[in-house]
C-alpha cells in the first residue's frame, strides 16, 4: 500500500468516533446558524389596519394601528402610533408608538380630554400628556420610570385600565396588576409626568 493514502477504517465500530465528531459539528453549525438567523429576525409596520381619529378641546388625537411584519422567527403582534396637534396646525405629532404582542383592535378607551388644553392617551403601560393644547407632551413609561414599584418583566398589555387627569394636573390611573397584593391605582399632580401609589 502507498504509504500517502489515507487509510480508510474497514469496520462499522471504527466509524463510530468519526460519525460522532461529524454529527456533533453538525450540531453545532446548525444551532450557530438558527441563533444567527434569530439574529437578523426584525419586524416592521405592515398596511394601516385601524385609525380613530378624537377631537376634545383645543386638541386632536389620532391613533394608528399597523399588523407587525416579522422577519424571520416569531409571532407577529401591532404597532399602535399615537400622535396629537392643536386643532389650528395641520401636521401631526408623534407622542409614542407601543408594540402588542397582538394585533387587537384601537382600544375603546385609550385616550381622554380635561378642559380646553390637557389631552392624554395610554395603551399597555404608557401614558402621554400634554397640558398646552397639543404643542408639547410629555410620555411616562412603567418600564423606565415607575421608580422601582413596577418593572418591564411585570407589565403586562392591559396594566393600565384608565386614566383621568383633571385640568389643575391632578389625576388617577387605574392598573391592572399581575400579582394582587400590588397597588391597582396610581396618582399624579403634574399632569402625569410622575405617578405613584
């Protein structure tokens, strides 16, 4: 036999360590590959599948629901745009944008109006306000800023019930908590920038 030619194994049990090695590679790239492809998975807005437009004071809301497009793995959800003006400007402005993990439709009750300038709308676990007719808002969110009583592990999309917040900037939110013993209403007195128990 030349002595430059592999030797080639003659029996089944001899294959047995090359067969595992390979398998065991295979493994390993097939899981590289799925944890990449993971990776690159994004999601985007599909078409408008909802508007409700709301008019209260000197203010105009407009909320927008988009299906979540999902590329790669997942289960695909919505994306809910909030958006306000005063009612003598034409463009809108964006107040914020909530991904669901469900394509419901434009909640009911989402939104509410005190007096001639103070307007909010709320979805999940996100509050927007403005307190001057539209121009400026202001946006509170549980998962960043409920000072340490609430955390994004523990939000789930229906904690906030219902907001009401008066024009003297006091005001109360109903939650919906997923442990009982935590609070189910939170107060404010700055027109929503902070809320507590």
């Amino acid at each position: 036999m030349n002595s430059l030619s592999p030797e080639v194994p003659s029996s089944p049990e001899s294959w047995r360590g090359p067969a595992k090695l390979a398998a065991g590679c295979l493994v390993i790239l097939a899981l590289l590959f799925g944890g990449l492809c993971w990776m690159a998975s994004y999601s985007e807005h599909g078409a408008v599948y909802e508007t409700k437009l709301l008019d209260g004071g000197s203010v105009s809301l407009r909320v927008t629901a988009y299906p979540e497009k999902i590329v790669g793995p997942g289960l695909p959800g919505a994306y809910f745009v909030f958006e306000g003006r005063p009612k003598d400007v034409q463009a809108w402005s964006r107040i914020f944008e909530f991904r669901h993990d469900d394509a419901i439709p434009i909640r009911e009750r989402c939104a509410g109006f005190s007096g001639d300038n103070v307007a909010y709308v709320y979805l999940g676990w996100v509050v927007g306000v403005t307190s001057d007719g539209g121009r400026t808002w202001s946006v509170w969110d549980a998962s960043r800023d409920s000072e340490g009583y609430r955390t994004i592990e523990e939000c789930n999309y229906r904690w906030i019930r219902e907001v009401g917040i008066n024009a003297d900037g006091s005001g109360t939110m109903n939650v919906d908590p997923i442990r009982w013993t935590e609070v189910t209403e939170l107060r404010t007195t700055d027109f929503g920038r902070n809320w507590a128990p």
